[in-house]
C-alpha cells in the first residue's frame, strides 16, 4: 500500500470499527514496530511516526553516536553519523530513515497481521466498554446465524450469543428475525463476548419496566416474579399512589400494553398469525401472605388460608369446582403461586378441607401415606378411619384406590400397628 492511501485507509477503518483515528493509528505503528524489530533485531530501537496532515508513516531505526562501535543494532560510529548530520556529537541519539516497503514482503504480512489483531483487541475493548453497562437490560438484535452453542445475534457491531439453555422451550428463530433479549453476560475477551437470554425472569420484568410509563416512574413497583417460559409468568405489583391502579396500569387499556409484551414473549407462528402460548398473570402484592396468596393464586378463587408461621406454608382451600383450576396444568399455577409468595401452597377443596376435621380421618391419612384423592375415595365408601379399613377386605380397598393387591395389604399392615400400638 502506497503512504498516499494510508490516510484514506485509516479513515474508513475507523468509521468501519467504530474506533477512533488514534487506536487505529496506533495499531498501525505497533504493528510497524514489531516488523522492523523482526527485520533488524530485537534490540533495534525502532520510532514509527504518523503525519496526520499528509497521511504519511515515518520509520527510523534509531542509534546512538559512539566513538567505537560495540553493538551494530544500537549504535553507530561518529564517522557515518556525520555523513548524515556534520554537526553531530557522541552520545547523540540519529535516526536513519528507512521506507516502508524497505520492510521486505514478510514484514508487510506482520505489519497487517499485528494491525488486524491490535484492531480486534481494540474492537473488543469498546465492546466490553458499551455493554458491561447494559449488564440486565434488554438489547435488541436480529438473528444471524446459528452454533452448536446456540442463536448468535447481531446486536449493533457487535455479536450476542443465545445459548439453548437460555431459550424458551418451543420458540423458533428464523435468520433475520429481529427479537429482544436480556443481557446476562459480559465479557472482555471472549467469543462472542455478550450472552443473553429470553427465558429468564427478569427478561419479562424489564418488558414491562420498559412498556408501562408508570414503572419507569417509580409510581407503580413490580415487587415479585414468577415465570415457567413459554407457558405462563405472574407478576406482582403494587402502587404508592392510591388513585393509580397497578394492575390496570401494567395491562393497558384493552390489554395494549400488555399485548405489546405478550408478542414479544411469543415468537413461534402457526401460519400467518402468532401463538400465544405464554401467558400473563398481573396479580395485585400484599406485604401479608396470607392476603397475598389469594391474588396470587388467580385465576381461581379462595375460600380459606390456613397460616404456618413456623414453616412458611399457606393451606388454602378452594371451591370443589376450583380445585383443579388452583391447581393447574401439571401444578403450574400453584408452582408459580408459591414462587411469587415465597411460601410453600398446599391446596385443598372445601371437602377434602372439612374431611380433615375429623381426627380420625387425619389419622388415616398420616399412617397409611394416602394421597387426599385417593384417601376421598375411601371415605366416599365409608372407610373413614383406621379401624373400618382394617375391617374391609383388601379386594374392595384395591377396587376402589386402584392400588395393587400388594400395595393394599401393605397399607393394612401399617394400619394394624397403628391399632395395637
């Protein structure tokens, strides 16, 4: 490359990289630098100058004027030096030019080698500089390629990566499609050197931070976080102004704000229209748990709570009609329930609640191990204590539990004992 080019080069490099004309610069002499080294020795002392006003690289191998030349890398007699300068002295430091392409071939190979990896290092400098910031924030990106790591993103200059572990379960990315995710890591050096993630809590947290004006503010708090991506969240949020609603703020009026989060949180399409397979629970907070279960826990509703101070369990009891609802599909709503409250949620409907009154029937549950279910359906059949299922054959238990022959003689073994203790 001719000297006259070097500035137009260094101009559009910086405005490429993002970086200013001083690190490029400065990558250039470096890397200049070391490749003179390679040609002269190690113990050459080397000055490579840039001028900014013509574009032009200046490279001097320096040396020092001695009477007696002892090492030919570092000093010069003062009879070639003053073929150079007549009027230089022993002890003077001269520079003897030398051109660019005097380097030879290999040095030029260096000198892009050493440039290209000093602007990488400086890249990523900058990188790290922008983004350790935006450590738990959300970016925005598109999809551009894929690893065996995972969904690498392009998010402005630089790469993010998704790795699977935090992906929501059913999501498909498509190369191109842009998406938002949460930045969970940062680092210096590391390829690539953001990581981010979509199924993470607070990903949703910030969704809403982001979309409800009345959180930026400070008026309205999300105080709780519960999430199984691609399924469903509960959030739990409160108000420090009496007249501002935080649940209806946080859904918008005919769910806009909501929907806008809810279209982010689900990617996966079904022809040409989006499936909304996560869903939103906005439930109102309540410093009392006991309190606090009862929203927590919609959209079934409560009849009851039974407090366990000493071992931060809530007994709750629903509407037979609700149980299943509280409940949930594989227990999720109670799961996710008893995260948002942080206290362990055992659910009962008012009749397995009203069968657990009668000590006797508690007895039988707590020797025999019997699930309430099952134990119901003894009691349906008149077997309410320990003493009547001792009594009934083990065929008429097997029929009415399910439960094998075995299981039925073991569970009669355990309740003879109880008896005769």
């Amino acid at each position: 490359m001719h000297q006259s080019e070097l500035k137009k080069v260094i101009e559009t490099l910086s405005k490429e990289k993002g970086l200013s004309k001083e690190i490029v610069v400065e990558a250039l002499v470096e890397g200049i630098k070391t490749a003179a080294k390679k040609k002269f020795g190690n113990k050459a002392k080397i000055d490579v100058r840039f001028d900014e006003e013509h574009g032009n690289i200046e490279i001097y191998r320096l040396k020092e004027v001695v009477d007696k030349v002892e090492n030919p890398e570092t000093e010069i007699s003062i009879d070639e030096a003053s073929k150079m300068a007549p009027d230089v002295k022993i002890g003077d430091i001269i520079g003897e030019k030398i051109e660019l392409q005097d380097l030879g071939r290999i040095a030029a190979q260096i000198v892009k080698q050493l440039f290209s990896q000093r602007l990488r290092l400086a890249e990523k400098q900058l990188i790290y500089e922008e983004y350790k910031h935006k450590l738990g924030d959300i970016v925005s990106g598109y999809v551009h390629r894929f690893d065996k790591r995972g969904v690498i993103l392009a998010v402005g200059r630089a790469e993010a990566l998704l790795p699977e572990e935090e992906q929501v379960p059913g999501e498909k990315y498509i190369r191109g499609h842009r998406l938002k995710a949460l930045v969970i890591e940062v680092y210096r050096q590391q390829e690539p050197q953001i990581v981010v993630s979509r199924s993470h809590p607070a990903f949703v947290k910030k969704l809403f931070e982001k979309e409800v004006p009345e959180i930026q503010e400070g008026i309205v708090q999300i105080k709780a976080i519960a999430r199984e991506p691609g399924s469903r969240t509960k959030i739990a949020v409160t108000s420090n102004n009496p007249n501002i609603d935080p649940v209806g703020a946080c859904i918008g009026v005919r769910g806009s704000r909501i929907s806008v989060i809810l279209e982010e949180l689900n990617l996966t399409t079904r022809g040409d229209r989006r499936e909304f397979r996560e869903k939103i629970d906005v439930v109102l907070w309540d410093p009392d748990p006991a309190k606090f279960v009862y929203n927590a826990l919609a959209p079934a509703e409560c009849s009851r709570v039974i407090v366990d101070e000493a071992n931060k369990t809530l007994e709750v009891v629903v509407p037979d009609d609700q149980l299943s609802l509280a409940i949930g599909r594989k227990g999720e709503n109670v799961r996710l329930a008893s995260k948002l409250v942080g206290w362990r949620i055992d659910i009962l409907s008012e009749t397995q609640y009203l069968r657990r009154q009668e000590p006797e029937f508690l007895k039988l549950l707590k020797v025999t191990g019997l699930s309430d279910e099952i134990a119901g359906y003894l009691y349906e059949a008149g077997i309410k204590d320990l003493k009547t299922l001792v009594e009934t054959s083990p065929e008429k238990i097997a029929e009415l539990t399910k439960l094998s022959l075995d299981e039925v003689q073991q569970i009669i073994e355990k309740a003879k004992k109880e008896i005769s203790a």
